[in-house]
C-alpha cells in the first residue's frame, strides 16, 4: 500500500487519535474489575457517521460486520465491528481489540499517536500507526495528509478524542470536531 505523496493505492482511511487508556485496551490490560469487566473495544462516534464507513470495508453478519485486519509482518487477524447498542446509541465498537492487534505492533506510548485503518484498492483493510509529526513532516500523500491533520486540530471538547475519516473514492472528510 502506498501511502506517499507519489502514488495513492487507498480508497478510505478511518483516523483516531490513541490516548494512554486506549493502549491499555490493546494489550488487555484496561481496567479490569473484580467481576471480570474491562473495557476490550475500541469506540468510535457518532455511529451515523462511522457504522457506515466500516460497513464499507467489512461483511455485515447480521448486526455484527466481520472480516480481517491485513498486515504486513503478521497473518491477518479477525476483527468484528459491532453497532451501537441501546446502553450505548451513538457508538461504533472494534470488539477485542487486543485480539485483533499483534502486541508488536501496539506504540509504547501514546503522547503522538494516530491509528489509521486504511482500505486499499484490492479490498485489505489495514491497521497502522502513525503519529501527528509523520503526517506533517514525511511523505503522505496530500488527499490523506490534509484531512487528518486539519481533523486532529479541530476544535472539540476536551472529553473527546480526536476521530474521522477520508473517504478519498467519494472526495469526503469528516471529523468529530469543528475545523
């Protein structure tokens, strides 16, 4: 998949800006309680504009969209993206997030880091890391570049974690926050 500011083999690209509590979903250590809960998803908001996007790059199983993360070093990995819920109405879930990611993979630290989810032309659908000092500083390519760092420094609530997409196939952006 290529990325740079030459060639762009990329159809839609989902965004988040990771935060320290996300990295502990990753590796499965996330708030567990004496009941056996935690939190093991990765959310996404508001469901009207993202459930649509996912179901873009996975198969819908009933409620539940399911397919596979594409890596490069590692086979691919099961993912399921579940809808919202009623306790929940406005979120969109990565389910067993941890399950999903190879640990190698996952930053050490989340001071600058951005999760994308590329789908490519041939249909894989791509985890990668980055941070908001590649995107302004290397080679991306301006159709992925210009978006995510325009959405990464919205204005939004200081509750809420940076997130969008480019849907670079139908010449479409959006983000969670004011521009």
């Amino acid at each position: 998949m290529d990325t740079s500011s030459n060639n762009l083999d990329v159809k839609l690209v989902i965004y988040k800006k990771i935060v320290e509590g996300d990295l502990s979903k990753f590796t499965a250590t996330s708030n567990i309680t004496p009941s056996g809960g935690g939190a093991r998803d990765l959310r996404f908001s508001p469901a009207t504009e993202f459930f649509p996007v996912f179901q873009r790059m996975f198969t819908q199983n009933g409620p539940i969209l399911s397919g596979y993360f594409s890596w490069v070093n590692h086979a691919d990995t099961r993912v399921e993206i579940h809808p919202p819920t009623n306790a929940r109405p406005n979120e969109v879930r990565i389910g067993r997030i941890h399950e999903c990611f190879p640990q190698d993979v996952i930053p050490n630290d989340s001071s600058d880091c951005v999760l994308l989810i590329i789908l490519d032309s041939t249909g894989r659908v791509s985890p990668y890391f980055t941070s908001q000092a590649s995107l302004q500083h290397e080679a991306w390519h301006p159709a992925i570049r210009g978006p995510i760092l325009s959405g990464l420094n919205a204005q939004r609530s200081v509750n809420s974690t940076a997130m969008g997409y480019v849907d670079i196939e139908n010449g479409r952006s959006y983000t969670n926050g004011r521009v």
